[in-house]
C-alpha cells in the first residue's frame, strides 16, 4: 500500500512538470488572412460628341461584351485626322476621314436694293452650336470657312473586380474662328457636357489638355502662338468651370508665304490625356486628338484686304437657288440640268460629268491667267453658236457657261491640260438678267470667302 501512494505521488509530480513546462513555451497567434485587394480599373473611349452612351445598369448587364461594343468603335480620334473637305497643303498632313463633315445650312441669296447679294459667312460659333452642328456621329462642323470645330467623347468606366461600378464622360472641344478681314485665328478649347455616375474616385481623374502647330507651309515661315494652356486639372475641377474655356490664337506675318498671294497655310492640333487616380489600373485609350483645323493666310490683293487675312481652307459650297423668284433661277436651273442629266446639256458627250458637283471634284478659281479666261469664255460663246444658231442672243438672252470660265475647269481647259476631258462642260441660252445675277453672285461668293487662285483652293456648287 505504501509502495502504490509513492508511486502516484511521482506521476503527479512528473505530470505536473510537464503541464509547467508546457505552459513556460511561447504561444503563437491564430492566423489571421491578408484582407483581399480590390483590382480597381478606368476603361476609356473616345467616342463621337452625339455617340449613345450605355448605361451603367446595361454595361453591368452586358458585361465584357458592352465594353467590347465600344471598343470597335474607338481609335478615330488615335492620330491626327482631317476633315475630306481639307483642301491645299494641309490636306496632305494626317488621315483622311472618309465621313462627310456636318455643314451648316447654306444661306439663300437675296436683292439688296437694285443688287444681289451673297450673304456674309458666319463668324462665330459656341460650344452649344458645335455640338448642335456635330450631331449624333460626326467628328467635324463646318458652319463657314471662318468658324468651324471637332469634339470628341471621352467615355469612361469604372470597374471594380471586373464588375461596371461607375461612369464618366465629358466633351473635348476645338473650335475656331476668325474675325472679319482678321489675321487672327483663335482656337478655344472646351471641357463640358461632363457627367458621372455610380462609384467614382473624379477628384484624382486627371484630365490634360495639350495643343500645337506641327506643321506650316512654307516651313521657312513663322506661326505665332498666344494665349496660356492650363496644365493638369482633376475632373471635378473642370466640372466646377465648364463653360469657361481656354483660347490659343495664331497669327502669321505677311512676306512668308509663297506665290503671289503670299499664301501660309498650317495645322492646329488639340489633344487631351486622362489620367487615373492612383490604385487605378488603366485601359482602353487614354489620349485622343481631335479633327485638326487648317488655317491659312494670304494677302491677294484681289480679295480687298490690304493686310491680308486669314481663312480655314474648307471647301465649302457657292449655293444656287431655283426657286420662283430667285435672281439667279435660270442659271440654277441649268446647273441643276448638268448635275443630274449631263447627256441632255450641249454639247453632246454620252461621258460627260461636269466636275464641282462635291467635295471630291471641286472647281478652283482662275484669276491671274486672264488669256485662258477669256478662252473659257470664247469657247463657250462659240459652242452656243453651233449648238443653238448665231441668233441665240435674241431676245436679250446670253451664253451660260458651266463650269465658270474664271475656274481652271472652264470650257477651254483640255487646251491647257490635254489630259482632261473634252466637251466635259454644258452650254445654254438664257436670260441675260439672270445670268448676270448669277455672276454677281459667284463673284460676291469667292471674295467673301477667301478663294484664292489655283489648286490648293477650291469650291463646289449646291443648288436647291
């Protein structure tokens, strides 16, 4: 009995050890997981102004497939682009866009006392307007070859695991515009229309606008720029002071250019970079330009501004109304004849297609070659002749010429470029008054617009 008790009393006191023992190690603590980090991303593109946006709750419906959809349309506004109305040496400068711009309705001439009259083109035009003219999918507004402008969407999405939780969008603006026998062109840029929607970090979205001249014909000669381009601002920012916008103006001295009109013609781009808020993956694009404005300045001495001025080189439409009335009816009405049944116009030629009918094929002014002049004219006259008698003038009528004799592609022009086309042109006896009219008015047209002499200007005819 003694044995057995000490032998208990040993085993609790080895036991004993061991729990004091145990208890003496050092105690970890549970592990505890790392918290999961958000993959945070801002997914731009640059869409046109009037592009449908989709909504937040479509995208977080569509999912990938939304932001795809968007991304088929994206990479217009990737480079340097120009409008297909360019016209002159900055119409070899970037990619053509094969859209048509949007133009602005085309003013309808009228009788100012005795004479008629080509209205003046606008000069002016607001963001309000810009965006109105783009519409739904144009990248260019042409209101006159005074004002015009390009804007684009910046459209982003903001995605947290992948998953649509926010939106954001706002307009970049370029217009410009030019005062009344100015050699001043201002360029303003606007950030507006800006919207956001959902979960979104807009005080750290960083949006930079960035604008330049990188080229200028000829390149010997020196663009003048003024005014300041604001750095860096966020995007609440800009949403605080949209309507007010920043203007660079250009201006180019006379005795640079080339020809007798002392021509200078360059290219102002307008571009803008967005930038994430840190912890913000970025995708998609994150810059864009927008369409390039191509002014030019001369000092023809036939366009009435000692000084010279300046001009954006658009080819834009001298417009001839057929309407009961219209001073000019007769010649709209032949016009009209050659544009849409040339076969039927003398004289005969199954082939013919007179040029001038769109931006494509313009017509460009003849001025200085006053011998070919009147060999447009000459030839015309003696078309007439043969195709309506030698009497055709009875009646105070006159000999209609399209296209004009002071354009190179006037009656006479396979005598002066054999490779053009014969008989590529329409002849008509009508009234004298109304080809007069008609005269007045493409000479009014061609002074109020700037149309120098040669090729690298140009116009066509729009007739209703």
């Amino acid at each position: 009995m003694k044995d057995i008790t000490l032998r208990r009393m040993r085993t609790f006191v080895k036991t004993a050890a061991v729990v004091a023992a145990v208890a003496l190690l050092p105690v970890s603590s549970p592990a505890v997981a790392e918290p999961v980090q958000d993959d945070l991303q801002l997914h731009t593109t640059l869409l046109p102004v009037g592009a449908r946006i989709p909504t937040l709750g479509e995208l977080q419906r569509s999912g990938a497939a939304g932001l795809e959809a968007m991304d088929r349309e994206a990479g217009v506004f990737s480079e340097p682009h120009r409008a297909p109305e360019v016209v002159g040496p900055a119409a070899t400068h970037g990619r053509i866009d094969r859209q048509a711009s949007a133009l602005a309705p085309q003013p309808t001439p009228g009788f100012a006392t005795a004479a008629v009259t080509y209205p003046a083109p606008a000069r002016t035009l607001t963001p309000k307007e810009c965006i109105t003219g783009l519409g739904t999918d144009k990248k260019f507004f042409i209101k006159s070859r005074y004002a015009a402008c390009s804007g684009a969407v910046f459209f982003s999405v903001w995605l947290r695991n992948n998953r649509p939780v926010g939106e954001t969008q706002f307009v970049y603006l370029s217009i410009g515009t030019i005062a009344k026998d100015s050699r001043a062109v201002r360029m303003t840029q606007y950030f507006t229309e800006m919207k956001k929607t959902g979960s979104v970090a807009t005080s750290g979205l960083m949006i930079t606008p960035k604008v330049k001249v990188p080229k200028v014909w000829p390149s010997t000669a020196r663009v003048t720029q003024a005014g300041a381009v604001p750095g860096a601002r966020s995007f609440d920012a800009l949403a605080a002071q949209q309507s007010v916008g920043f203007t660079r103006t250009l201006n180019a001295a006379a005795g640079q250019g080339t020809g007798r009109d002392d021509a200078i013609a360059s290219v102002f781009e307008a571009s803008a970079t967005v930038t994430p808020p840190p912890g913000y993956r970025p995708s998609g694009e994150l810059s864009g330009s927008l369409f390039f404005l191509p002014p030019r300045w001369d000092k023809a001495s036939y366009l009435k501004v000692p000084a010279g001025a300046a001009v954006f080189t658009y080819v834009v439409p001298l417009h001839y109304s057929s309407r009961a009335g219209a001073p000019e009816r007769a010649v709209a009405e032949h016009l009209k004849t050659a544009f849409t049944n040339p076969a039927g116009t003398k004289p005969s030629n199954a082939a013919k297609k007179v040029p001038g009918q769109n931006t494509q094929a313009p017509l460009h002014r003849l001025y200085y070659d006053n011998a070919r002049r009147k060999k447009n004219r000459s030839t015309a006259v003696s078309t007439c002749k043969r195709e309506f008698g030698p009497n055709y003038a009875a009646g105070g009528k006159e000999c209609d010429e399209y296209p004009f004799a002071t354009t190179y592609e006037g009656c006479a022009q396979p005598t002066y470029e054999p490779s053009a086309p014969r008989n590529n042109f329409s002849v008509r006896a009508l009234p004298g008054t109304d080809n007069s009219n008609a005269g007045n008015l493409l000479g009014q047209f061609l002074t109020l617009n700037r149309i120098v002499d040669g090729k690298d200007d140009g116009f066509y005819v729009s007739v209703s």
